[in-house]
C-alpha cells in the first residue's frame, strides 16, 4: 500500500509540475507592476517645456494608424484629428487592410499565409502594429485614443507600451524604434502562438492581442530565446533571442496616470473596443473575479484529487483481494457503490453480467 501511495503522489506531482510550468507566465502576469520599467512622471517634462528640446530623439517622427481602408468613422474622427493637429511634422501612416497586407507580401512573406488566414479581422490589424513598429519604427496608437498633448518626450525611450489594467500591458498605444529586438521577438512568436481557442475573444487576445504582448513581454525579459521554426529563426537572419539587459533592448512601460488619467497625460480614450463578442461579457467578469475563480480552481482540484485517491485505493483492494484468491471478491464497480448503501440483488447481477 506505500509503494502505491508513493506511485499515485509523484504521478499527481509530474501533472502539477507540468500544468504550473504550462502556465507559468500567466502566472507571473498576477504579480507584475511594470514598476522597475516604468517612465516616471519626474522623467517627463511637462508640455512646451524647453527640457523637451534638449532629450534624444530615438524614435522617429512617424504615427501610425490602422482601419479597413481610408474612412474612418465619425465617432473616431476627432480623436484621429487630435493626433495629427498636435504633430504636423510628423509623418502619419494609416494602414488600411490592403496597405497591410501589401507591407507583408512585399516586406515579410512568411507570414502572409498566417496573415491572411487569422479569422478575425482584428488578429490582422492587432498583428500589422507590431510589423510596422518594427520595420519603420514611430509611434502607434488606436483610433479610439487621442492624443491630449504633443508626444515628443516619449521618443527618447527605445521602445516603450503601456500598463493595462488588471495586469499586463496593452498594444493601444506603443513606441519604438526600427528593429528593436523586443519588437522582433514579438513578430517572431506570432505564428507560434496562432491557436484557435474556440472562444473568439479569447483566441484574439492570446494569439495576437494584449494578454499574447503580456506574455511575449515577460518572456522576452527573461531572456527566453525565440521561436524557430525547422530550427532557424522564422525571420531567416538573426535571432531576436530576449532582452540581454541593456539599455538599448529595454521596454519601457507608460503608467496609467502618464498615459490617461491626469490632465497632463499623454492621451484620452474616446471609446472603441468595437470587436469585442458577447463571450467577452464572461472573460470580464472573470477577470474582475481572478481570486475566487483560482480558489475554486484549487478547491475543485482537491476534490478531484481525493476522488482519484479514493478510486486508486478501492483497485488496489480489490488487486489484493484477488492474489489472496479470494472468490467472493465483488467487481471493481461494486467496490465503488457509496459507503452506506447496499446494493440490490438485480443491481449485483447486472454487475455480474458485464463482467463475463
């Protein structure tokens, strides 16, 4: 009976293992702040400051926008307005559906099959984003957030997101320079992480959305190697490989308060979220329930735990009762009546007959 106790408790362990180390990640998004990365209000000068003029500029001067072609709606007009008034010496790039798609037939070809087969429009204009950050470098922000103040002390940062809430980062609204390796590793784990999870919001945001950029972004600050495929980067040149430490490879994170929710920020959110279904509803009241759903996870998992012991505990009985020989043995199915209840003769020559 030790010997199978010993069994069933490392075979119960290797699954714990491999689930933890299966969502490990995700795990630590539960406790990440952004804090050691993040840009501080006293870093940034505040608008019209001299100071502005005498940062580095490592960004280049470019926003870029996406939408299904040139009309954009009236309810995002005056946001995207707002963003081009406030920066007429920058370039502006709005990336209609055939825009990008030409981008990545003519400049990244090996993704144009996972391009064009994504099955919800937004997977393609969350996976553009990321491509022409890292191909021209600039500034993107989505036509639901205007901008409420020029956006030039942002360009000093190599690259740089934007905290979410409840944890994470979000793709609204990010920066970087040409071929930053962040940015490379996020276009390199693109195809890996194409997954249909049966849910469209779910699959959205893991395969190409916030919680997918979330996940890159912790590995790639552990220093995780990229993803490969027939063991060459999927890039066909270097390895984007994770963050090596320096100043140059780091992200830097925009804080809530920085990025909307003081006069002085960065940008207003004029409401958008368009593509969102009503499995949506469900992933939200999960997210805002995160702690009493893990509880009742472990407490589910318990309980299975102790059936499955119960279970493995009336077999062993019954092995053993069988190699002292004895006949009268009941089935494994009678062994597993509750404790309490008798049961009947018909019920017994059922049992009986299912054996032979």
């Amino acid at each position: 009976m030790r010997r199978g106790l010993a069994i069933f408790l490392i075979i119960n362990a290797l699954i714990i293992v491999f689930l933890v180390r299966s969502v490990f990640t995700l795990l630590t998004l539960l406790i990440e702040d952004g804090s050691a990365d993040a840009i501080h209000s006293a870093e940034i000068p505040p608008p019209n400051s001299p100071r502005i003029d005498n940062r580095p500029q490592l960004i280049p001067k470019i926003i870029h926008q996406t939408y299904v072609n040139d009309t954009v709606p009236e309810r995002w007009r005056e946001a995207q307005k707002s963003c081009v008034d406030l920066h007429e010496d920058y370039e502006y790039k709005l990336w209609t559906d055939a825009k990008s798609r030409e981008l990545i037939a003519t400049e990244y070809p090996w993704f144009l099959n996972t391009f064009d087969n994504y099955s919800q429009p937004i997977q393609r204009a969350d996976a553009i984003r990321y491509f022409v950050l890292s191909h021209y470098g600039g500034i993107y922000i989505d036509l639901d957030d205007g901008c409420n103040r020029r956006l030039d002390p942002l360009l000093s940062y190599p690259a740089w997101v934007r905290r979410t809430n409840p944890t994470g980062i979000s793709n609204d609204a990010m920066g970087s320079i040409p071929h930053h390796p962040f940015f490379t590793f996020v276009i390199e784990s693109l195809i890996p992480y194409n997954r249909n999870w049966k849910l469209p919001y779910i699959t959205v945001m893991y395969s190409t959305g916030p919680l997918f950029l979330s996940v890159i972004w912790q590995e790639y600050k552990r220093g995780r190697p990229s993803s490969t495929i027939a063991g060459s980067s999927v890039l066909g040149g270097g390895s984007a490989g994770g963050w090596d430490g320096s100043q140059a490879g780091r992200v830097r994170v925009l804080m809530g308060d920085e990025y909307n929710k003081q006069p002085w920020a960065f940008f207003r959110w004029h409401g958008g979220s368009s593509w969102h279904g009503k499995d949506a509803r469900l992933i939200f009241w999960m997210g805002k329930h995160w702690m009493l759903l893990t509880a009742s996870g472990f407490l589910i998992a318990g309980f299975v735990g102790l059936g499955l012991w119960w279970i493995y505990g009336r077999v062993l009985l019954l092995g053993e009762r069988r190699r002292k020989g004895g006949k009268g043995a009941p089935s494994v199915w009678a062994q597993m009546i509750p404790l309490g209840e008798t049961a009947s003769a018909t019920a017994y020559e059922l049992i009986d007959r299912h054996e032979v």
